[in-house]
C-alpha cells in the first residue's frame, strides 16, 4: 500500500495508483522519465536564453505562469504574472545586457519531477560599457509540461 506521500506524488504526476511492486516499476519508470523531461527541457531553456529568442523562450511558459526577478522592492524582488508580463520583463533582460550569456550550466530536478534548478555564471555588458559576471540560479516549477514559476537568484559582488 503506498504512503501519502506516495499517494501525493501520484495525483501531483497524474498516475493512478496501481500498488504492489508493478505498479511501483511503473511509477518509478514515468518519474525517471518526467525528471530526463524537465533536465532537457532546463537545458533547452538555457540554449534558448543564450540564443536570446524569447518566442522560443515563452514557448515553455503556461499562460498564467509567473516570474520572480532578483532584484525589486520586496523580499521576492519584482514579480510579473501571465505570459505576455513574463515576455516584457525578460525582454528588458536583453535589452540592459544586449550580450548576456548563460555560461557553465548545471541542470537539477527534484524527485517528484515537477521543479528543477538550472545554476549559471551570467556574463554581459550593460549599454554603458558596464561588465557584468554574476553566478546565479533559477528555481523553476512545472505543471503539463510547462514552466508555471521561475525564481530567479543572484550572488552579489560588492
């Protein structure tokens, strides 16, 4: 019999619960396979982030999805919600750091398979000339194969 917590990772992946060893060979084989799903599709985000395409970009955002940058006037820094906000803040990205890269990349998903990280060292200049070289990180969650939340983190230099 599973446990709740079991139990819970089947309705967050959309399983039946089918108990005994079968049907935890089956659920262990569609986790595997949704945690390759999001490693690719964190890897695919970061090639499409590097290419600065946002219509490839928001290709992988749910209509109602969310953003959380690093930087504003609250804890959680600026947030925009629904995909065409999401568009125009990372479109501002682009245009403060015309040649921003996303280098050294490392790609993480977590068990249930519904969130993953992807840590880079972003490089670019600003308009002004300003170099920028920051190690950060992104905490996206998923739901239907679309990213509904990405928050973003900067380490500092001062």
């Amino acid at each position: 019999r599973p446990t709740a917590g079991r139990a819970a990772e089947r309705r967050r992946a959309r399983l039946p619960d089918r108990g005994g060893l079968a049907g935890r060979a089956t659920f262990d084989h569609v986790m595997e396979e949704r945690v390759m799903d999001i490693r690719s599709t964190l890897a695919a985000l970061c090639d499409a982030f590097n290419a600065h395409d946002l219509d490839r970009i928001m290709a992988f955002f749910a209509d109602d999805c969310v953003l959380e940058m690093p930087r504003g006037e609250m804890p959680w820094g600026a947030r925009f919600e629904g995909k065409a906000a999401v568009r125009r803040a990372l479109a501002t990205r682009f245009e403060g750091l015309p040649d921003v890269h996303y280098g050294d990349a490392e790609h993480f998903v977590d068990e249930a398979g519904s969130a993953g990280i992807s840590k880079w060292l972003l490089t670019g200049t600003t308009p002004d000339g300003t170099r920028k070289v920051v190690r950060g990180c992104d905490f996206y969650t998923f739901l239907d194969g679309k990213v509904i939340r990405k928050d973003s983190y900067w380490k500092l230099v001062e």
